[in-house]
C-alpha cells in the first residue's frame, strides 16, 4: 500500500469521526492514529528510537 492510499484512508478516518462524533472523536482518532503509526514505523524498521543512557 503506497503513501497516498494510507493517506486518503487516514483522511477518510477523521473525517467520518469529525463528522459523526465531534471534535473529541476527531482528537481520538488522530492520537490514536498518530500511535499507531509511530509502532508501525518502529516494527518496520524505519524509526529508531535511541535507548536511555545509563549512569
């Protein structure tokens, strides 16, 4: 699946719920959205998070 697909589908999503459940259910989806994208990127491979120092 390329970007633009992920994207309208994303778009789609907060728009349905700005829609039909207020700004609230927008904020949430977003969040969650947000989230679910950084596991992703992180599972994939494609971000890496630096680990804590230790003293």
């Amino acid at each position: 699946m390329n970007a633009a697909t992920m994207g309208l589908g994303a778009g789609m999503a907060l728009g349905f719920a700005g829609y039909f459940g207020g700004f609230w259910a927008f904020l949430l989806v977003l969040v969650l959205g947000a989230a679910g994208l950084v596991v992703g990127l992180v599972l994939q491979g494609d971000l890496d998070l630096p680990a804590r120092r230790q003293r």
